[in-house]
C-alpha cells in the first residue's frame, strides 16, 4: 500500500538521487590534485600572457592551493558521520 501512495514521488526521488550523485562526482573532480595542478599550470600560462593581473592571480591561485590542502573526501554519501 505504501508503495502505491509513494508512485507519484518516484520521478522527485530519482531527480533528488540524479543530483546528489552528479554533486558527489563534481566535488570529487574539483578536489583531484590533478586537475587543480592542471589549473595552476593554466592560471601560470594566464599570467604571463598578460591575460590576467597579479591580484587576480594570487587570489585564484590561493584558492586552488587551498583546495589542495583541504580537499573534500569521497566517503560514497553526504552528509555528517553515520
């Protein structure tokens, strides 16, 4: 009978679990050492074409060191310690 009930969530639910796990894999890709080195290399290219300012640089590259300081785990869930 719950079943029944809960059919017209089914579309919701699975949206909900479509975004959780595309959310799950972008942090992932985001903290991946390769991937902020990678970004580093092209913020270094950045700057010596003169496509961006110093400021700009030292603020962009700040936050991908900090990423790579503190990347965020993939533990398979979100959320606090179960």
């Amino acid at each position: 009978m719950t079943g029944l009930l809960l059919l017209p969530l089914a579309p919701v639910r699975g949206t909900l679990w479509v975004a959780d796990h595309l959310l799950q894999e972008a942090e992932r890709q985001m903290s991946d050492p390769r991937t902020v080195q990678a970004r580093l290399a092209a913020l270094n290219r950045a700057l010596e074409e003169g496509a961006i300012d110093e400021a700009a640089f030292e603020e962009e590259e700040e936050r991908l060191l900090a990423r790579l300081d503190s990347p965020v785990r993939y533990t398979g869930h979100r959320g606090g310690a179960s």
